[in-house]
C-alpha cells in the first residue's frame, strides 16, 4: 500500500523534493502521515502545517487528497487509502 505526496513551495524547501511516495503497512488516517512526516523533517515542516496547538491546520494550506480538500473527506480523521494523491499546495496572496 502506498500513497503519493506531490509538493508546491514552500513544501518542496522544506522536503527538498517535488514528490515522494509513502509505503504503508496499514490504513492510516492523515493525521498519522502528517504526524509521522513532521517526526521525520522537523520544526520547518510542523509549522506551515499545524498551529500551536496541533489540533488545527494552519488557514494558507491547501491540502487535497485525489483532488478534493481534505476538510470535505473527513478532515485530519480521513482515511488514506492505497493509490491515494495528497497534494500540498499554499495559498498566495497579492498582485
């Protein structure tokens, strides 16, 4: 089982890459991949993730699963599944 993680800035900084794929032993939900990823990659990552409190999802991140925001699949609690596409993408502001 695994799933594909596809990076916009300042993901791709952080992760010093465009795209990686996760191997997974079990179904997991997001919020264990992304726990599990800032486990990995540090403070930088957590971040531009989490707020303080890492109950919340910083507002400029945009974090779709196969396309759909992940707040519409049942937020941090989704379960990801095999083939699954988690793009990471922030929002820009100005002209």
């Amino acid at each position: 089982m695994s799933v594909t993680l596809i990076f916009s800035a300042p993901f791709i900084t952080i992760m010093q890459r465009w795209d990686m794929e996760v191997k997974l032993d079990r179904p997991i939900t997001l919020r264990e991949l992304l726990l599990d990823l800032i486990e990995k990659n540090g403070e930088p990552l957590r971040e531009v993730l989490f707020k303080e409190n890492m109950e919340e999802m910083v507002e400029d991140l945009v974090l779709t699963i196969n396309g759909i925001h992940f707040r519409f699949q049942g937020g941090l609690d989704a379960e990801l599944k095999d083939g699954d596409r988690l793009n990471f993408m922030w929002n820009y502001y100005g002209g």
